[in-house]
C-alpha cells in the first residue's frame, strides 16, 4: 500500500505564499500523473492542479498565474506553491497519485488563508 503524506500547511495572511510537498512511501511517482485538490468546509472536493508523467501541467482558472505544481521523481515528492492566497482558498489540500485504475490520496493538509 502506497502512503502519501502532505506537509506545508498552515496558517498565512491574504496576499501571502505557501509551499506544500507530497511525499511518497514508495517509489511511484514517476510512473503516476500526480494533482492537488483541495476541499473547502462545505463544497466538494476540486481540482487545483495536476503534473502528468512528461512533466505537463493543468491548472484550475482560479489559480493560474499564482499557483505551480512540480514533480521531483528523484525524491517521490510533489510540490505546490502558492502565491498571493485568497481567504476563499482556505481548505484542506490533498495530493493525489492516480495510473490507470489506481488512485492514492493523502490524508490533507490544512491552509488557512486569513488576517
């Protein structure tokens, strides 16, 4: 079984940046299409963006521009920035690893986007 485990949550003012990193328990990521979603109170779950194999990036309109996603397949590690952080992007971000029928999530990080 596959762990993934997020970190770089936390608190942040808007206009501030943060850095997530999704680590691996296993050497899986260069193989997997790898994203971030996140989930705020209330809403469903939603993409924020996804980094494929070849190194390709999709991002949600809402974060294009500020927000970027990269992969370190050395590592097992994914990396989120991002920058200028609204309050309505207060959520639990999720890293997701997905190949064919398998998908792994991790358990959440919380960002808090408030002054």
């Amino acid at each position: 079984q596959v762990q993934l485990t997020e970190s770089g949550g936390g608190l942040v003012q808007p206009g501030g940046s943060l850095r997530l990193s999704c680590a691996a328990s296993q050497t899986i990521f260069s193989a997997y299409v790898l994203g971030w979603y996140r989930q705020a109170p209330g809403k469903q779950r939603e993409l924020v963006a996804t980094v494929a194999v070849g190194g390709n990036t999709n991002y949600a309109d809402s974060v294009k521009g500020r927000f970027t996603i990269s992969r370190d397949n050395a590592k097992n590690t994914m990396y989120l920035q991002m920058n200028s952080l609204k309050p309505e992007e207060t959520a639990v971000y999720y890293c997701q690893a997905r190949r064919a029928w398998v998908t792994y999530w991790g358990q959440g990080t919380q960002v808090t986007v408030s002054s």
